[in-house]
C-alpha cells in the first residue's frame, strides 16, 4: 500500500514500511514542510502495531539525503527541525522499531545525521557520507557531534567534523558505521534482506533489545545488566505472548507464528 505524501514516499509491505525522500532536484535536501512529513510518517510507523520495521532511503541514485535546504535557509526560511529532530528521527529517542538506512547517494550533513540515527545502516557503493556543516558556517547539530565520535572514535570523528572531510562507503564499512556495501548496485534489495531477517525474529525481542541498548550506552556495564530487565520494552518481552511462542516452535520444530504481543 502506497499512501500520497508530497516530499516523501510511504510503502507499506506486510510488517515493512518503506520511506523514500522524494526531492531529487535538490539532492533530497530537506525543507521544513519535508520534516514535517518525516515526522508524521514516523509518528504513525512508531504508533502502528502491525509495522515493525522500516527503511528510509532516497529517491534518485545521487543522493540519500544532502541535509537542510540551504537555499531555503538562505531566503529567511530558517533551519527548525521538528521536535523529533532531522527528518522527525534523530531525536526520536523512543522508537524502539528497528530502522534501516538504505544509503543511495551522498549523505551530507543531516543526511549523515539521519543515517547515524538509524540502527542499520547499508549503502551503495557509490555512497558517501560527511560533516560538512563547519564548511558554512554550521555545526552538526542534529546529533552528528555527539553520535560520531561514539561510532568511530573521538579522534577519527575530530577528523571528520574539523574538515568537513568526505568518506566512501568502503571508508565507512571500515569504520564501522555501515554494516555493507551493496557491491552489485541492487541497494533497496539488500535493506529488504536485513529488514527480512530482523522480521524472522520475535518483535518483543527486537524491541527488547534495542531498548538496551539504547539505555545501556549511559550506564555501567553492572549496572545495566540489573536493570535491564525493568525496561519497559524489556518487561513487555517477558509477559508477551511471544516469549511463549519462541521456544514453543522450537521444541516443535517448527516455524514460530509471532505476534508481537
């Protein structure tokens, strides 16, 4: 199911839902009417119980995302991002629904910041990601200075942010914040592999653990591994149906049906 935006397009298959900016003519630069719609598609995809994962990617073969439209900036409309942050995501610290980036393109200032904020992230080869933001005048406010450095490593993300230096997508497999390449150019295929094998697992699981990670960043190791089981997500797990589900087909031999409840 297709739903009609007008920066942005929403593909809904099955448990998947599949965003693409939609503003190729200016490298899918954001403009504040497309934040606006980011926020609201990921408001509903965070609200929907039958949607478990999503993929964001770009429209074109150039470009994921360049960041801000500059030029709207530049004719007094500003940089305000929604309350969410970039693209209703990077300051969406609540979601516990997996995200993939499919990085199509460049990946520029905010379109960097987006796909750090992702949980996932694969990119074609002819990708490639920076922090251009000190190049203008800017800083990467939309999480980019404090997600790097916690990605790469505070020396290596200095060397990014200082510069403005642009990396490959091979550059950023080494790194560590891509986790592939899709060598073979099919990008949107291989997001669906890796959206295809987080959907083979129980959603409570995923939730689960994406929720634990996210608190276990800020927190001790000992004490995280206490408090883990308090979290909201994570109680949710352990009085799900699913938690009964999960060994139930194993014992069985069987395909678990989950239900994400």
């Amino acid at each position: 199911m297709t739903v009609p935006w007008r920066h942005v397009g929403v593909e809904r298959d099955g448990r998947l839902t599949i965003v693409t900016i939609n503003r190729p003519e200016v490298h899918n630069a954001l403009s504040a009417e497309a934040h606006d719609e980011l926020e609201a598609i990921f408001d509903d995809f965070a609200a929907d119980p039958d949607q478990w994962v999503a993929i964001i990617t770009g429209a074109g073969e150039k470009a994921f995302c360049a960041g801000h439209d500059l030029k709207q900036q530049a004719a007094g409309g500003g940089l305000t991002n929604p309350p969410t942050g970039f693209a209703g995501l990077t300051a969406r610290f609540d979601l516990d629904k997996p995200v993939i980036a499919a990085v199509n393109g460049v990946a520029m200032g905010g379109g960097f910041e987006l796909a750090l904020a992702c949980d996932i992230v694969v990119a074609s080869a002819t990708a490639s990601f920076a922090l251009p933001e000190a190049k203008v005048g800017l800083a990467a406010l939309g999480g980019g200075i404090q997600r790097l450095p916690r990605e790469i490593g505070l020396k290596r993300a200095m060397g990014m942010l200082l510069t403005g230096r642009r990396l490959s997508a091979a550059q950023g497999l080494v790194l560590g914040f891509v986790n592939e390449v899709a060598e073979d150019g099919d990008l949107l295929s291989l997001a669906r592999r890796w959206a295809g094998e987080i959907l083979a697992c129980s959603p409570m699981s995923i939730r689960a653990t994406k929720d634990a990670v996210r608190r276990g960043q800020t927190a001790p190791i000992e004490q995280a591994i206490v408090e883990q089981w308090s979290y909201p997500a994570m109680a949710a797990m352990l009085a799900s149906e699913d938690y009964v589900e999960g060994p139930a087909a194993f014992a069985e031999k069987r395909v678990p049906e989950w239900r994400g409840r």
